[in-house]
C-alpha cells in the first residue's frame, strides 16, 4: 500500500527499472510505501535518486530523500510544511541556516537550530520553551553564556549549569532550592556549601573540601559526615 492507502504497483512506478537489479521491491523497498522502514531502505540502495524525491507529496518519502539528497537542493526544505523535513534539513545545512528557523512552532525544528546553530549565537535560545531545547544550549554554549541560565526553571538544566558555568558564578548556587543542584555546585567548590541543610550537598563537601571544611565538618550533626570529614583529613594528611 503506498502512503494514501492505495495499491502499490511497480509496473507504472518510473524507478521500476531498479527492480531487476534488487534496488527495490514490493513490501521491502519502496520510495512510495506507506512504512517509513521501507522508504529509508529504498534510500539506501538509491541515493542518486533521493534529490528526485524532495517534492514528493508524503512526508516520510521527502523526509528520507533529505538525509539522502545533496546538500545543495536542501534550502527550500526549510520552508516544508512537515517539521521533521524541516529539521532534518538544518541537520545537514551548514550552520548558517539554523538562525532562519530560530523562531520555528514545533519543538524537533528547534531541537535541530540548537544542535546547528553557532555557539556565539545561542543565546537567543537560552530561554525556548522547551525544556530539551534548553539543555542542548546548556551542554553546548561557551561558559560565559551560561549565567543567563542560572535560574532555569528545570532543576536538570540548571545541574549542566553549575557543572559548567565559569567559577565566580557559582555563588548564587547557595540558595538554589534543589539540593541536586547545589551537590552540583558543590563539586566545584566545597567551602560555598559547608553548611548546607541537605546532607547529600555535606557529603561532598566532607569528601572534596580542603582541610579547613572537613575540620569543620568533623563537628556535623550527622554521624556518616563526620566519618566522611575525618577520612578526608587523613587522606589530606597523607598528601601532605
């Protein structure tokens, strides 16, 4: 059946002549199928033919034609109507595309600009709404960025934030209301969280602060951070 539920029929398709050779077939390989697994198979075995196919009416038959075709005939696949179309082109375009689909209705486009767009321009996609689109501009973006994204709404963004943001910016971590995050943080520099309420956040600071936080952290409320500080005095102890 090919996309609109119709028969297939290969004597009056005009790349019948790929049959004999084993290029194609009913219910394997098909530019014409209605089953997407069929039409990126008909892709593999015939890419010359993929740029023959961008204007086909079916979605999925132009959507394998992209990765497929050459780069050259993508650009007016960025004004498709499918959106899957349109981020595989911004996929294989070279970077300067990406900023024309910057303010694009559906999520996977903008998933593709933040995946292509240069790192010097992320910025304006620090605040998409959509969450995933922002934790691909955390991971990506140069650390002088990322202070714009210290109070992202989603805890795990702001997890790849302290993670990467340059040292100084650490501090408003503090008072971050995820003790996650603030773990996070921590990592980087202990002596900010010394004091911390959460135990998860003290216990890396007993493990990776210098003397003078785990000395502190011997006298914790808690039994298994005062262990954690003591171990860590020694250890320092032997580096010493």
């Amino acid at each position: 059946m090919d996309w609109q539920g119709a028969p297939l029929d290969c004597a009056s398709c005009r790349f019948n002549a790929r049959l004999d050779p084993g290029r194609c077939g009913l219910g394997w390989s098909c530019a014409h199928d209605r089953y997407a697994k069929r039409i990126e198979r008909f892709f593999l075995l015939n890419r010359d033919l993929a740029d023959e196919c961008l204007t086909h009416p079916y979605f999925e038959t132009r959507a394998n034609a992209a990765r497929a075709a050459s780069v050259f005939r993508l650009p007016r696949l960025l004004d498709d109507e499918d959106a899957g179309v349109r981020g595989i082109a911004i996929l294989r375009l070279p970077p300067s595309h990406a900023e024309r689909a910057l303010g694009d209705g559906d999520r996977r486009v903008r998933i593709a600009v933040a995946h292509r767009l240069p790192q010097e321009r992320l910025s304006a996609m620090t605040h998409d709404a959509d969450s995933y689109v922002r934790t691909i501009v955390a991971r990506r973006a140069e650390p002088g960025l990322l202070p714009m994204m210290i109070a992202d709404p989603d805890p795990e963004i702001r997890r790849i934030v302290a993670r990467r943001v340059i040292d100084p910016m650490l501090d408003p971590f503090r008072t971050d209301p995820d003790p996650l995050v603030r773990r996070e943080a921590a990592l980087r520099r202990p002596a900010l969280f010394i004091a911390d309420e959460d135990l998860r956040v003290r216990h890396v600071v007993a493990e990776n602060g210098g003397r003078a936080e785990a000395e502190f952290l011997t006298g914790d409320p808690d039994d298994f951070i005062r262990e954690t500080a003591r171990a860590r005095l020694a250890q320092l102890q032997e580096e010493a």
